[in-house]
C-alpha cells in the first residue's frame, strides 16, 4: 500500500500544540463552554444527540466531566430531572474525576457510579468512570471485574482497552524487559477479536507505549524513546507494521479517539525511525496532539512532539 497524500498536498507543522481532551469535537467544545459557565443544557442536547454511540458517549461526557465544575452543574442538572441518565454519568465522571485529584472521597466517586449504571443498565460509560478510579486506586481483581462490566454492555470499547493496557504493563515493572509480558498478550488478543475495521487494530501499539513508560520509569530504557531498543525487536516491528497496514486501509477518521490512536502510532513510528509513514501520520493529527505518549516517560509534551514533527517534515 502507498502513503496517503497530507490533507493538503505538502508537509505543514502544526501551527499550535494544544493537548485539548475534546481533541476535533467541534460540537463537543461548544457544550464544554457552556458548561463552564453553569449553562448544562448544551450538554444535555450533545448528549441526547449522540445516543449510543458509546466510545462517543464515552469521549464526550469524559471530556465534560475535566470541567472544574461539571460535578456542581451536573448535580443541578440532576435535581431539574432526576431521572436523567446523562445527568447521573455526568455526575459519576465529574466525582471520578475529582477523586483522582484527591478533591472528593473515592467512596462517593463509587456510588455516583453505581448510581448512574442503575439508571442505565446497557450504557458502558458508568463503569467506564468506576475503571477509570480504579486502574489508579484498585486492585487486580477488581480492574478486571470492571473492565468485563464495560465489556459486557460493548465489547469493543475504546478508552477502557487503552486503561487496561496502561494497568497491565505496570506490572512486574522490576522484572525488566520481557517480550512475553502479559500487555502484549492482552493487547495482541484484543486486536484479534475486535471486527476488521475496530481502532483496537492500534492496541498492540498502545501496549509499547506504555510498557516503555514503565520501563524507562523504573530505569531499563533510556529516557530518550527514540535512543532506545525497545522499538526495533520483532516484537514491535510485527505490532507496528500490523497497525499502520490496518490504518492504510480502514484509517476510521470518524472514530472520536482516533487521534489518541494517532498519536500513538507516529510516536512508535518515531521511534522505529520510519520518517515517511511518521510524517503521513502527523499530517493527519494537524495540531491535535495528545500528551500521551509524547510526555513518556517524563518528557515535556508539547517540545518532544514539535521536536519530532519538524524531524520528519523537514519543516522548522
């Protein structure tokens, strides 16, 4: 397969670098403004509007939720329709949120959660907020009960895949280097038996990502990504040929987090020292960068992402 041509026939940096959660929603950010200034009722029509579409869903009211006051709004919300399911996974999301930030008690965190779900038993998002607590206050056990709940309601999605592998390869951390550790395999299994055009193709990658934020953190990697290894075993060539093959093909550019994936893939790209199908990618992410995974393992984001942009776009 050939490179796609960039969106506008020529290389061009990125005019900003802006790390915006709501990453291209257009209609997402709107909502997100006026929810800052306490007007909930934009959200409420964005999410009536986007159903059950649940990685969008997911997307959307994570996003909402980030909004130092969401959790205050959404309560509001809630007290003017109490039966209101986007209000309660407002509320759940915002609460998670705040207890990640050590602002509120994760108990209450919980039973928002648990509140939200019972509203709307098929909606994935609820417990999508209980595992985004738990993959940073849990245990094991209890990671892994959750992420099946998500699963159970929609078994392709998105953003909890991306939690698993992150809690999964922080595992075994002072083992050092293992080309058998488990995130690969979870992430190579996930792959397989999502449909042929799922975003999940991208998981394996995902995985190097994060296995190499571990391992660099817990000094066996260098701190540099590019300087390291870690990109040139068969391992990682297999995952990042399979996945760059796969977004040639499906390249899913109505997926909400498909720039999350993006950003994965032209970093490992980066890393491989492939320029080309990097500079095919950071033409199709324009400004929208993620911090992760440029800020691995404890880089500035914004400068590690420039940096590799003008390196593949010859551009300065």
């Amino acid at each position: 397969m050939s490179l796609p041509p960039p969106p506008s026939g020529r290389a061009r940096r990125p005019t900003d670098v802006a790390f915006d959660a709501a990453l291209d929603d257009a209609e997402l950010g709107v909502a997100r403004a006026a929810l800052a200034q306490g007007r909930w009722q934009a959200a409420r029509a964005l999410l009536a509007r986007t159903g059950d579409d649940w990685d969008r869903r997911g997307h959307r009211i994570t996003v909402l939720a980030l909004e130092p006051c969401s959790a205050a709004w959404a309560g509001e919300w809630l007290i003017a329709e109490p039966d209101s399911a986007d209000a309660a996974a407002l509320l759940a999301l915002a609460r998670v949120r705040r207890a990640l930030r050590g602002k509120d008690q994760p108990a209450r965190a919980r039973e928002a959660c648990h509140r939200a779900a019972a509203l709307a038993p098929a909606d994935p998002t609820p417990w999508l907020g209980l595992l985004m607590l738990e993959r940073a206050l849990g245990g094991q056990r209890e990671v892994v009960r959750i992420f099946e709940e998500v699963r159970a309601r929609y078994a392709d999605h998105h953003h909890a895949h991306h939690l698993m592998v992150a809690r999964l390869a922080e595992r075994r951390a002072a083992a050092g280097p293992d080309p058998l550790h488990e995130v690969y395999d979870f992430a190579h299994w996930a792959a397989e038996q999502a449909p042929a055009d799922s975003p999940l193709a991208v998981l394996p990658v995902v995985a190097h990502a994060e296995r190499y934020r571990v391992l660099a953190a817990a000094g066996f990697e260098p701190a540099n990504p590019a300087a390291s290894a870690h990109w040139s075993g068969r391992l990682a060539r297999q995952a990042l040929g399979a996945a760059f093959d796969w977004w040639l093909e499906w390249e899913q550019d109505g997926h909400p987090r498909r720039l999350v994936d993006l950003n994965y893939l032209a970093h490992a790209k980066c890393c491989e020292g492939r320029g080309a199908e990097a500079a095919a990618l950071f033409q199709r992410i324009g400004d929208h960068a993620t911090p992760e995974p440029w800020s691995y393992p404890d880089r500035d984001p914004r400068a590690a992402f420039r940096e590799a942009c003008d390196r593949v776009l010859g551009v300065g």
